[in-house]
C-alpha cells in the first residue's frame, strides 16, 4: 500500500501572525522564513505523528482488497472516501459506487466487503481510493497540544537555524515529543 500526497491543506494550523506573536517577533524582514517553518512544522509534526493536521486529500493505491475487509487509512483522521477505481487488465478504470465503504473514523479504516467489489486486473496498484484526511478544514480544529507542538518547533528552529555539524544527532525538542506523543500512530 503507498500513499500519494494529491491536494495539501489549504492553511496551516498556526497563522504567520500567531507565530510572530509567539516569536516576539515585530518586523517583516522573516516573515517567509517564519512561513516556511510553520510548514515544515506542520510536516514534521505530520510525520511523527502519521497523522494529518489540516484536511488534505490522498490516495492510496492498492495491489488487492484486504481479505478482512478492513483498510487502515493513514494519515489519520479519515473523514471521507471521495473516489474509488479498480484498474483492469488494459488500464481502463472503473469506478466504484462510495456506498460501498464505510467510514470508520474513530479507528481511521474503511470497511467493506471485499467480496462483493471488483477485483483488480492489474498486477500492481490495482486499487485507488481517493480520501480527505485530517482534522478540519481550520487551525481551530487542531488539536490545541499538536498546535503548541508546531509553536514550540517553529521556535527552535527558529532560535537554531545553523546547519548541524556532521555525525551530530537532532534531537527533537523534549517539550514537542511529549505534546506529540499521545497522538503518535505507531505500527505493530
């Protein structure tokens, strides 16, 4: 299973004022810097986390059904299933009926019976299930640790914007790991 970044969040979960505010920060001349890490913020926190902060859509691209019938969607939250194709032998995609999935947003699945959709008749990503993930469409539907994470790392590299030395370990901040670690998805 992959999964392809199709549309990023159209705002981040910390505005460029919030985080100039934060920084005590009252010029102009960093303001694209000060852009930039609040997006690299957001990604790293994305990353550690598995977990989208903002609404974004991907798809995933599948060699099969799941025999179970259940697909765990990451990153999470889903929200919605808003496309689904089965490719077959030529290429040529069919499109599958979205009643055919269900949500399951508190465990960040979609159920379905495998048996009852169509199968694929290409070898490899087969399947693609095109999904809204992530918290909502506002910085206010972010959870408010996972904001404080994004302020505190903007922070840092902010305040530590040299290049580490070579062999040199990057820590992630203390404070920012343990915001984060309650929301981490972690594999089995």
């Amino acid at each position: 299973m992959s999964s392809l970044l199709l549309t990023a969040p159209a705002v981040e979960p910390l505005s460029l004022a919030e985080a100039k505010a934060f920084l005590r920060v009252e010029h102009a001349d960093d303001d694209d810097l000060i852009a930039a890490l609040i997006a690299a913020s957001r990604i790293h926190v994305e990353a550690q986390t598995r977990r989208a902060l903002i609404a974004q859509s991907w798809r995933i691209a599948l060699d099969q059904w799941p025999a179970d019938g259940r697909l765990p969607v990451r990153p999470a939250p889903l929200q919605e299933v808003s496309a689904a194709r089965v490719y077959d032998f030529a290429g040529a995609a069919q499109e599958l009926d979205l009643q055919n999935f269900v949500v399951d947003a508190g465990n960040s699945a979609l159920a379905f019976a495998p048996w009852a959709l169509a199968q694929p008749g290409r070898l490899a990503a087969g399947i693609e299930l095109d999904v809204i993930c992530g918290y909502g469409d506002a910085a206010s539907d972010v959870p408010e640790p996972l904001r404080q994470a994004v302020r505190l790392l903007v922070a840092h590299w902010y305040e530590n914007r040299g290049l580490a030395a070579l062999g040199a370990v990057t820590v992630l901040p203390t404070t920012v790991a343990a915001l984060i670690a309650p929301y981490r998805l972690l594999s089995l």
